[in-house]
C-alpha cells in the first residue's frame, strides 16, 4: 500500500538544521563570553597598556592605525629587548607619532628613543615637531648651544 501523507499539508515542513539553531546560539554565546581578552578590550587603553607583546600584535591586526598599539607595543619591546630592541621600538613609537601626529607626548618620546640610540639627525626633527606643539618643552640635549 502506498504511504500515507498527514492531514495537514498547508505547511511546509521545518528542516531539521533550523530545529538545532538555538543549540548554536547558546554555544556561539558559551564561546564568546569565555574568560580572556575580548576583540573590543583590544582597543582600550587601559588593556593596551598591560597587554603582552602577542596581545598588542593582536590588536595591530584589528585596528592598524592605533596609535597606542604602536607605542605600547615600543615600548614593550625596548623595555624587555633593551637597546636590542630600541630599533623595533623606535620604528613603532614613530608609527605613533605618524597616526596622531599632535600629540606632542608621542613627540617627546620619540626624541628619547631617537637619542638612546644616538639619532641626533631623527632626535631633531621629532624635537622640531614637539616645538611647534608645545615651545615650552624642553629637552636639554636637543637645544641649541
């Protein structure tokens, strides 16, 4: 004999994928609320600010142009490479300086980093950027004699 059909036959019948959604939704929502850094904590600066070398690479990828993931993650790598790092270092708190470029404190760091590793040539030109911010900074070892 041939299969017998349901009664009601007005509506189409659910697949079976759409039956297992709010499992989904509850374990998507398990996952993302895991303990740990969150892709929005990326950007804050209290968490740039202690976040590990890997952490603010990690939050470069998410957003390029932060400026504080660039000084922080120079500062990082020169207070833990020491002059080792000072290059890598000077290259970040310059990419600092660059995407918020008045920010005047960016400019004096960069003039220390510049001559810790005896740049007097690039020391001057961030000095002459932090002189058209602020006259009144002053870093004796960059002034004219």
């Amino acid at each position: 004999s041939a299969p017998r059909l349901p009664d009601d036959t007005s509506t189409p019948r659910e697949p079976r994928w759409l039956k297992l959604l709010p499992l989904f939704a509850i374990i998507i929502a398990c996952i993302v609320s895991l303990p740990g850094t969150r892709i929005h904590d990326s950007d804050s600066s209290d968490q740039l600010e202690k976040a590990s070398g890997t952490e603010l690479c990690r939050a470069l990828v998410w957003s390029p142009t932060s400026w504080q993931a660039w000084y922080y993650l120079g500062r990082k790598a020169i207070e833990q490479q020491g002059p080792a790092g000072s290059p890598f270092g000077e290259y970040c708190v310059n990419q600092s300086a660059n995407y918020d470029p008045n920010n005047y404190r960016l400019w004096h760091a960069l003039c220390l980093v510049r001559l810790s590793l005896d740049d007097k040539v690039g020391a001057q030109q961030a000095y002459a950027r932090l002189k058209q911010l602020r006259t009144w900074k002053i870093i004796a070892e960059l002034e004219p004699q």
